[in-house]
C-alpha cells in the first residue's frame, strides 16, 4: 500500500513539473477605462469584467483605483494609481475624445514622473515625448494623421557645477524639408555650435561655432560667431541697472562680409541700452572706413 501511494505521489509531482508550476497561477490582467467605465481584455481581445466605475467621495473608483478629474474648460483626466499611491498612468478628453495620455515610472527618488507622453492634435497629428525622471524631454516624434513621421527631436543634458542638469545638445530631423539641425550649449545656456545636414546622405551643409567672454561675474562681455570657419560677427555686451536687477544689452555688433567681391568688408554698428542705433559705419578689409 505504502508503494502505491508512494508511486501515485511520483506521478503527481512529475506532472506539476512538466505542467510548469509558473504557469498554475495566470497574470493578472491590467485594468483599462474611460471616463464612464473599466475592463479588461483577455488573451483573445475579449473585454471582461466590464462595468461602470464605483467612485467614492474623492472621485476614486474602488475597483480600477482610477481617479477622476474635472476640469473647468469641460475637459477630464482620469489618473491610475498603484496599491502604494504612485500614478501609473493619465489620459485626458476633451469632448470625450482623448487628447493626450502618459505613462509614468518611479524616479531614484522614489516619486512617479511620466516618462512617456502623447498628444493628439485636432487635425489627426499625434506627438510622442519622452522624458527622464527630472522631467526633460529626452525625445519627440511628431506624426501625420497618415502615420508618417514629420519631425523628430532628441535631447541630452549635462550636470553642471551646481548640481542641476543643463541642456547641452539636441537634434532636430526635419523630414519635410530633408535636413538635420543640431544645436550645442554650454551651462550658460549660450549656443556654441549650429549645424546642419541632409538627413538622406548626412552630408554636411553648414557649420557654426562661437565663442564667449564672461566677467568676474559670470556676465556675458564678448560673443564671436564663426561660419565654415570664418569670423562673420562679433557681439559686444554692455551693463545698466534697472532698478535692483543688472541688465545685459548688445553695446556694438560688428557684421563681416564673406563674398567673392567684398571679402573682409565688415560694418560696426553702436546701440544704446534701449536698442536703438547710434552710429553705424562700414570699413574694408584693411580698415579703411568707407561710410
């Protein structure tokens, strides 16, 4: 008796192995909802247990854990939560239509941020961002009612001296007009290189670059502008009080000339604080002044 009950015990467990014991218990399936209702949707896209939400005095559904908002423009958002509080996810209508919905983590620091968002637009255009845990677009892909791409944008951020993060390059592909625009900074928030490309064969078509001065102050004094390597502006700044705040304004602005015929010529323009013109002369290449 001893053996058979032992042989039927065998049995048993090698058919829980084979079974796979993960499998025993089924996921369980996410809750899905509009402004009036939730559901689920099964392996086959079936809906179950669908019904209408059940919510408390704090508009909260006590079986989907949404929350619903309501909004004086008659718009609604409705946030999901998890079963510790954090948002899990947003969708926002507008004439019961969706026009933008988020999904979100939880950052180093243990609160939700979202880290992706979409937006619809009226005529059909969807945007899709994402976004790091400090709440910067890291990337945004617009596109057409049709599903085509239209433009694309890619983000990248630096840490800085004083513990925050900076934006330090980004990219725009532009694919109507075929071209790939990148942009530099530096913690100043001051452009240091414009560049352009094709986008089909990356070839390059333009390039700048600058160049700063700062004072003791961390003001902005001098900026200078390269373009396929030659200077073609310079920038001087210049300082007044208004009031208790220190105001920066462009004192003279000196615009050089790179064409075949009139290489080097270059005009000096003054301005007062206000931005209004005092002088303005133009020189050759030698700096003959010639009006």
């Amino acid at each position: 008796m001893k053996k058979i009950v032992f042989h039927v015990f065998v049995l048993i467990l090698a058919l829980f192995v084979l079974c796979g014991c993960e499998n025993t218990v089924p996921p369980e399936l996410p809750w899905e909802y509009n402004l009036e209702e939730h559901w689920k949707t099964d392996e086959n896209g079936e809906k179950i247990d669908f019904s209408e939400h059940q919510l408390d005095s704090n508009l909260v559904c006590s079986v989907c854990n949404s929350r619903i908002f309501k909004w004086d423009d008659g718009g609604s958002t409705i946030h999901k939560y998890d079963e510790n509080g954090n948002t899990v996810s947003s969708k926002t209508y507008r004439n019961g239509e969706v026009i933008s919905e988020s999904e979100y983590a939880i950052g180093s620091n243990g609160n939700s941020f979202p880290v992706r968002s979409v937006f619809f637009n009226d005529n059909g255009e969807k945007i899709d961002l994402k976004s790091n845990e400090f709440d910067q677009v890291v990337e945004g892909v617009c596109y057409s009612a049709d599903g085509e791409i239209l433009y694309e944008e890619y983000f990248e951020y630096t840490f800085s001296e004083d513990g925050t993060y900076y934006l330090s390059f980004e990219k725009y592909c532009d694919h109507k007009e075929i071209r790939i625009f990148e942009n530099t900074y530096n913690e100043s928030g001051d452009w240091l290189s414009y560049t352009v490309y094709r986008l089909d064969t990356g070839s390059l078509i333009s390039e700048e670059f600058y160049e700063y001065e700062y004072d003791s102050e961390g003001r902005k004094i001098y900026k200078k502008a390269l373009k396929n390597g030659e200077l073609v502006e310079e920038f001087f700044y210049d300082f007044y009080e208004d009031g208790e705040n220190i105001q920066t304004y462009c004192s003279k602005y000196i615009h050089y000339i790179r064409d075949q015929h009139v290489n080097g010529h270059y005009t000096v323009t003054e301005y007062d604080k206000y931005g209004n013109i005092l002088s303005e002369s133009s020189y050759d290449s030698l700096g003959n002044k010639i009006s």
